[in-house]
C-alpha cells in the first residue's frame, strides 16, 4: 500500500515551509536568516514569520557568533545575527518495552537524556498495559519537571512485528501482543502524537541521529541478547518492509534443528542468542536452565564443551551477517545489545565466520563496529524517533499532526493539535 502524499493547501504549504526552515537550521546553523532564504529557496519575508514563531516558542536562538563570509562584506555595513537550533526548547519522551518491564526516557532535542526511569510492566490486558504506560509517561514529564507543552511526543519501541504508519503491535510473542492499536490509544490518553517500531528501528533510528549511522546513508544495525535483530538503512532511511516485519533476522534459518523461542525450529536466534546459548549450555550440562552470564563464565574459566557452544554462536552469526553484506552491501554494520557481554568469545569467531561469507571485496570493504548499549540506549532511540519525525517533510497523510505542528499549535495558540 502506497502512503498518499496530502493535498496541496495552505496548510501543507505552511506545514512544509516551516520544516524546511527548521532543517536548515538544525544542518547549518549557527546560520542567518538571508542564508536560510537562499538554502531553503524560500522568499525573506517567509523566513522571517516562520523564525519568529520559532523565537516565540524558544526552538531558535540568536547568537552572539558572527561569520564573516570571505568577501570582507561583513565589516561593512550590519553583520548578520546568526541562528541556531534550542536543543533544550523541546523534549522527547522514549519507552522501550520489554517481556515484563519497561524503561523510559525523556531526552531534549540533542538526545541528551534528562530523566529515566524503569518499571516492572503489570501482566494485564494489552489496554490495561497502555493505560500503565500513559500513567508512567506523565509521571515521567511530571517528575523531570518538563512544562508538558514542550513535550513534542512520545516513541515506544517493542520487540515483535509493528506497522510503523498505522501504530499497531501486529505480533509480539514476548508481550503476547496481536493487533493492537498502540498510539491512537496511547495519542488519545497523552494528547500528544505517538509513533511504535519495532525496538531495534529504535535503537537503528538513534544510530542515524547521533551514532555512527550519522555519517552514512546506508548501514546495519544488528542486535545480540536475549534475540537478535536487524535495523536496515537505506538512504538514510529506515526500511521496514511490506507491514513492518523487514529485520527479522533472528529468524532466518540456519542448518539447525534447534527450537526456536518462535515455535520453529532451525532459526538463527535458538543458536546464536543469549537464550539460544544458554539452552545448549543447560542441555550440554545437564541442567534444568542456565543463566548467560554463568555460561559466559564457564568459557571463560576455559569450560571446553561450553566453549564449543559459544564458537559455534559466533560463527553462525558471522556467516548469517557475511550473508547481509552480500545482500545489502552496507557501508557500516553496527553489532550491539546485552549480547555483546560476550566479547571476544562470540565475536573473534564471528569476524573469521564473516569474512569467509561475504563476497569478493564486500567483507573488506564494509566498517565493522561493536559497541555495548543497554536499556537506557533503547529508550533515548525511541524518543529519537519523534525527533526524527519533527525534522522529516510533512508531505505525506498521517494519522495525526506530527511533532513541531503540535509543538507550535500547543506553545503558540495555547490550543491542543
Ligand atoms: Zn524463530
């Protein structure tokens, strides 16, 4: 299904002008008002009306910097007051669910952090668990004594399979969540407009704004832990597929006859993950259940049998992500999650595994980095994705009005979007 593109008013034209000035100030500031004009195409009265709606609202400042522009023009006549970007004019809130908890963090417009929090997450009914998490959310804003009309809104990030677009959890087995409609109900409780990803769209999404993924178009995020997942970037652009399901990688399958947490057998996740792990090391031990970190200490302490499980993670991780480079030919592939505990165990196999997988010069040729993040990252990725929203063009028909709309329809009217 193709997303329709709005129609041509006013208010689209509006709605378009100031996000573009916005994007130019964020890429170019400190920056004038004459030099956004020229960027941004745009006529000087136009710029001037949408900066002073941005002034009101304290999204831009002006600066004391001025910048002389190479001709010696700026040491005639008046210099130009310069403007930038408020990283602190606006917050974010981001919730990263997981099977029975979730974290919360409120970030301003920099992804800086301002507040977290953790919860244990109630076993209710799937309404009862977004009334939960509404009530979270606001305590959130409360307690990090945030004035709630600078809140541009509100990302959540949940292990399964989401449409993006529409906000609905359509499968996720941990939360044993079908069809539900998270952000309408969660819009309708907070009045501020919400967006749900799949949790490693999250984490891929904080990537783009101020990880490495910042520097290049086309990458991959891969997460290890307790399953293990796929952020695809192409573009500059998270691709999610026909309904949401694209990065499922903890699935694909593999020459295993394992038992996948999924019901199916010969999935990369039932060897490769925390879980899968732990169980070959549980059955390999005689044991009911064994938990990673003891496992990872039976390695270490040099386990030969237990060794043997872990290498053999590594490997056929290393090949199934050779197998991405194949597919995608990404200029970076990010490895991270509570996976990456492991270390050297799983990831010195995984780089020789890697290397023999990928074709000709596409393992050599491709960045690879390992970097250890936690809940706390998660969360600041969900809340990177309204930020992410409030920069993007409004041109398509959405659900409802997208962040800075409601950012300037809250601060400057007074009213509710
Ligand atoms: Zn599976």
């Amino acid at each position: 299904m193709n997303e329709l593109v709005r129609r041509g008013t006013r208010g689209l034209l509006r709605d378009m002008n100031n996000s573009r000035v916005l994007q130019i100030i964020q890429a170019h500031g400190p920056i004038s008002r004459a030099e956004i004009a020229k960027i941004g195409d745009l006529q000087p009265p136009t710029v001037t009306a949408i900066v002073n709606d941005f002034l009101r609202v304290d999204l831009v400042r002006e600066t004391d910097l001025v910048r002389d522009n190479g001709n010696g023009s700026a040491a005639i006549g008046r210099r130009p007051i310069l403007l930038c970007l408020n990283q602190t004019a606006a917050f974010a809130v981001g919730v990263k669910l997981r099977q029975h908890g979730m974290t919360i963090a409120v970030t301003d417009l920099g992804g800086t952090i301002v507040y977290r929090s953790e919860s244990v997450l109630p076993n209710h009914t799937p309404d009862e668990a977004l009334r939960f998490i509404a009530d979270r959310v606001e305590n959130a804003i409360e307690v990090a004594a945030i004035n709630s009309t600078k809140v541009i809104g509100l990302g959540i990030g949940m292990p399964g399979i989401v449409d993006y677009r529409n906000g609905v959890c359509c499968f996720s087995p941990l939360l044993e969540w079908e069809g539900v409609h998270v952000t309408s109900t969660l819009e309708s409780i907070l009045g501020m407009p919400a967006y749900a990803d799949n949790d490693v769209n999250m984490l891929t999404a904080a990537e783009i704004a101020y990880g490495a993924g910042r520097e290049v178009s086309d990458f991959l995020t891969v997460t290890v832990g307790q399953g293990i997942g796929l952020g695809i970037v192409l573009r500059g652009e998270i691709f999610r597929g026909a309904a949401g399901g694209a990065g499922e990688f903890g699935h694909v399958k593999i020459e295993s006859d394992l038992l996948c947490e999924c019901g199916a057998r010969g999935c990369l996740e039932a060897v490769a993950s925390d879980v899968g792990i732990s169980q070959q090391v549980a059955a390999a031990k005689h044991l009911s259940s064994i938990d990673i970190i003891e496992a990872l200490e039976l390695a270490r302490a040099g386990d030969r049998e237990v060794l043997a499980i872990v290498e053999h993670a590594g490997e056929v991780l290393g090949r199934s992500v050779g197998n991405l480079l194949n597919l995608f030919n990404p200029e970076l592939v990010i490895v991270t999650g509570e996976g990456t505990r492991a270390g050297d165990l799983l990831f010195a196999p995984m780089r020789r595994a890697l290397e023999g997988a990928a074709f000709g010069t596409l393992g050599r040729d491709t960045h690879l980095v390992i970097q250890s993040w936690g809940d706390e990252a998660w969360a600041r990725g969900a809340a990177s994705i309204v930020v992410h929203e409030m920069l993007k063009p409004p041109i398509y028909e959405a659900r409802s009005a997208g962040p800075l709309v409601h950012l300037l329809a809250r601060s400057i009217h007074g009213g509710t979007t």
